[in-house]
C-alpha cells in the first residue's frame, strides 16, 4: 500500500512517522515544498531574538533521517493538483523542473497555512517581511544584521507579534506594534489585556491600537515609514507582518474536497476528509471545539502534531480519534507569559452559556518565599452547573502551570466545587497554601450558589 503525505512541517512528519510504527511495510512518501522538513515554526522568534544562538537548531529531523525510516521525504516538490478519483497527485520537482504523476492508496494533506499579507501599497519593498516558514526566518535574520537602532514596525498584536516585540527589542531596534483591535492578544478579556500593554509600556515600545495598516512608504526600493487609518505615520526600516495565517487550502478546494465553515478542510474525527481515503491535518484542518461542539480552526503546533498522529495512524489502518480542542495556548513577551485555555467570557456568551466568573491578584509562592512573582487569574464558569468554561492567566509567575491545571479540569467536565477542594501540590516556593486555581474556584462556587 502507497501513502503520499502533502507537507512536512509538523502534522505531516508526524502522520509519516505513526504510519511507519502502525505499519512497518507502507510505502511512504512525503512531499515538502520547502528546502526543510520536521522544523519548529514556534521557535522561530527566539532564533530572532538570539536566545537560541542556532537557528538550525529548530530542525527536529532531516531528510536522510527518515530514509533510515523507510520514508521517503521529497523536499523542494510541489504538489500542483490532486485526483481523487484516479487517486494520484501531479508533482512538481522545483530543482529540476520535471514534472510526475504519482499514484496513492491514501493520502494526507498536511499543507498548513499561509500568513496573511494584506494588499496594501509598498507590500514589495525591500524590509518588509513575515515570518511563516525557514526561509522567512533566514531573510528577517539577514535584515536584522545591521539593524541595531532602526525604527520596526511590528503588525499585529497577536501572539507571535507579541513575541516579534521582544525578539527586536532584544536586537536593539526601536519597535512600535501596530493592532487593529481595541486591545490586545485577542484570546483574553479586557481585565487581561492591560498587563500586556503596561509592560510593552514600561519597555519603551510604542503602542497603536483601534488602526490598521494603509501604506508602507518607501525610499528607493526600502521602506522608510509606516501609514495607518488614523493618520499616523510611524517610521519604519523594518515591518513585519504578524496579521495571523489562513489555511493552505486551494489544493483540496480544487479538487472538489469539502472545505468546512472556518475555511479550513472539513474532517471528521479521525481526520477523514469528504474525498475516499484522503486524511487532512494540521494548520490546514478543522477541528471541534470541545466545549460549543462546533467547528473551529485553531493553528497551534501541538494541535497540529496530535492531528497528524491520529491521520497517520488511519491512513496506515488504525482506527484512532482526535476529540478535538479546547485552544490552550501560551505567550511569553518579555518577563510577561499570558495564557489561555477554554472560551473567554464573551465567548461562552456568543456560545449560548450563562457565563460567571473571578478575577483575582495572586502570587506563585508563599507571599513571604524570595521571588515570588505576581499574576493574574480570570476563570469562567457555567452559572447553573459550576462547570469550568475558561482560564486566562497572565504575569511574571508560573502561569503555564495555572492553565495547564485548567485545561486538564476542563477536560475532565470539573466544575468549581471540584477545584475549590483539588490537592494540589504546595510548599512555599512553588505555591501559596492555596493555589489561585483553589482560590479563584471558591469564589465561583460562592456565585454559583448565590444564583440558585
């Protein structure tokens, strides 16, 4: 049996990889557009921030690593169009030139997505950039050279251009973010969000909200400076584009593959897409939220690897389900980590819950233990039931443990009462005697009980 995998990146190395374990005799072949397979897109802005000195240090394997697995890893082909019917791919060989038809028994899309670029005048100039694969790396890595003390304009206020802010400002540039929004990153609520802005505040960035992007103005072929829809003009060497990605979908729409109501290709839970014998995956695919039960997308690396694992196993035989997400996800800007996991307040709203919530100041130790840092914990919960909906987290402390102890209670349909008497590990350095979980679910027990 033939397996042809579109896209090497995470889901699609993955799916190769758990194919090879369920079936040692598939026939495996992988096609990747770019010149690297296996490699970690989510480390890329420390690379750019010098925190990892390097930058090959993100390629996780090589191709000739998976020859050793029986799994051919094809990098620099292109994938130009799918026959479903004939079950078979056009490939297109971007070194040589030639071209092929190869013919599958199942195939996985793992195709990701592409950043977006929005069609603004001086999009082409020479200092503006995204950053969405290695070779996007290599090119802002070239730029940032010699860019000590220039002006950077960063657009976007989500995660990755939060975690751009800190990369350039830790090479030494004068960085300004740019957000259309009122307020920023997009996944907490209001009471989160200014922690965010007071520390980029106290680190000498430069904030504009409520604009978006019109003109990037250039000198010669270099951007020089910045125009947005409130006028201002922010002077700029060096713009990158963190505008978030949309699915690489336009192989599977072309060839008649259902393409679902987020954009992405529509899948069931094991992957499956509408076409026989064809797995999608990854930044490419739809999942459910596990919560609303209804379809999202969601582009998060460990999403993307938990599918392909699922879509690799299938496509090699096995019958094996990925239940969907619950969009835990976590940011570290500067000294600050904001994380969220489960659906923010207005979420659950716009869901159809009645939502309660609690909002408190905490530390992550003793309040008398050294270097106890400060955070902040909001958790939503369903009015009526006491169930757990949400978690967002943010400050100088351990706030990857708090949301990663929601996440698991989400998972686990907990409600406050239940996390008001969790046992929880504590000795002074890593918790207070009462974790803000414990602490923050009493209070929402308390609501809870006041609402019946």
């Amino acid at each position: 049996m033939r397996l042809v995998i579109v896209g090497g990146v995470a889901a699609g190395t993955k799916a190769a990889a758990r194919a090879r374990r369920v079936d040692p005799d598939l026939a495996i072949t992988l096609f990747q557009d770019e010149a690297c397979v296996a490699y970690s897109g989510c480390g890329q802005p420390y690379v750019l921030g010098g925190a990892i000195a390097e930058p090959d240090a993100l390629i996780i394997r090589r191709p000739e690593d998976f020859a050793r697995d029986r799994i051919d890893v094809r990098v620099r082909h292109h994938v130009t169009a799918i026959d479903p019917v004939g079950h078979r791919v056009h490939v297109h060989d971007l070194e040589s030139d030639h071209r092929e038809i190869v013919p599958y028994d199942r195939l996985i899309l793992a195709t990701g997505a592409r950043a977006i670029v929005p069609a603004v005048p001086g999009i082409d100039l020479a200092g503006v950039t995204t950053l969405r694969g290695m070779a996007a790396m290599h090119r802002l890595l070239a730029e940032l050279d010699n860019a000590r003390g220039q002006r950077a304009v960063i657009v976007g206020g989500g995660y990755v251009g939060l975690e751009l802010v800190e990369a350039l400002a830790m090479r030494g540039l004068e960085v300004c973010l740019l957000e259309r929004a009122d307020y920023f990153p997009p996944r907490v609520d209001p009471e989160i969000a200014p922690m965010v802005r007071g520390l980029l505040d106290r680190k000498g960035v430069r904030i504009i909200t409520g604009e978006s992007l019109i003109r990037i103005n250039g000198r010669g072929d270099r951007a020089e400076s910045v125009l947005t829809s409130g006028g201002n003009t922010l002077p700029a060497q060096l713009v990158v584009l963190a505008l978030g990605v949309r699915p690489a979908v336009e192989l599977a729409a072309a060839s008649g593959i259902r393409i679902g109501p987020t954009g992405a290709i529509a899948v069931d839970e094991r992957m499956a897409t509408s076409a026989p014998n064809v797995f999608a995956a990854g930044d490419c695919a739809e999942s459910r939220h596990r919560l609303t039960q209804n379809a999202t997308w969601l582009p998060l690396g460990d999403s993307a690897n938990l599918q392909g694992r699922v879509a690799g196993e299938n496509a090699a035989g096995g019958d094996a389900r990925f239940p969907g997400v619950f969009g835990t996800s976590i940011c570290k800007c500067f000294e600050l980590a904001v994380g969220a996991t489960g659906l923010t307040e207005a979420d659950a709203r716009l869901a159809g819950f009645d939502p309660i919530t609690a909002r408190i100041q905490a530390q992550d130790a003793a309040r008398y233990y050294p270097g106890a840092n400060p955070l902040t914990l909001k958790l939503v919960a369903e009015a009526g039931s006491g169930r757990l909906l949400g978690a967002q987290a943010a400050g100088t402390g351990r706030v990857d443990k708090l949301i990663d102890i929601a996440a698991t209670a989400l998972l686990g349909k907990l409600t406050c009462d239940d996390l008001q008497n969790a046992d929880l590990a504590y000795a002074p350095p890593f918790s207070p005697v009462l974790s803000p979980i414990i602490v923050a679910s009493g209070l929402l027990a308390r609501k809870t009980r006041d609402r019946t």
